[in-house]
C-alpha cells in the first residue's frame, strides 16, 4: 500500500515537472481563464479610475490607471508573445 502511494506521488510530481502529460485543451482551458482573469481585474480597476475621478481624487484614480494600463500592456505581451513553452531553455 505505501508503494502505491510512492508511486502516485511521483506521477504527480512528473506532471507537475512536465507539461507532456497536460493535455492542450486542459492547458487552453486554464490560459483563457487566465485572460478572462485579467480582463475583469483591468475592468473593475477602470471602474474605479471613472468613480475616483467623479469624487475628485485624482492622484488616487491616476495611481489605479497606472495599474490597470500595466495589467493591459501585460496582457497584451502575453497575447503577442510567440510561445510560451519553457523547453528550450
């Protein structure tokens, strides 16, 4: 019974080592909830951008906007980018 344990931990820690055994759907699945993620996260911030400018705090609503364009830029570098598998290196 401990052997079958061993054995199990150490498919886990493989497929966590390696992305062979993760499915491309599985890993679409995650990436698109990883964009859909974000893109909430820039939204709600943009919203506070617009109700911390209404309220007349806008050191306040360009700090957020600060943030909401970095997590667009990051979004977009990650979209652009040509590949994000770590085999090569």
């Amino acid at each position: 019974m401990n052997f079958q344990w061993k054995e199990r931990l150490k498919k886990v820690a493989d497929v966590t080592t390696n992305a062979k055994y993760v499915p491309d759907k599985v890993k679409s699945i995650g990436v698109l909830f990883f964009y859909v993620f974000v893109l909430i996260i820039v939204f709600v911030l943009l919203f506070f951008v617009i109700g911390l400018c209404q309220q007349n705090h806008y050191i306040a609503a360009i700090i957020v906007a600060i943030i909401s364009c970095s997590g667009i830029f990051l979004l977009w570098k990650i979209i652009s980018a040509d590949s994000l598998d770590n085999e090569k290196y």
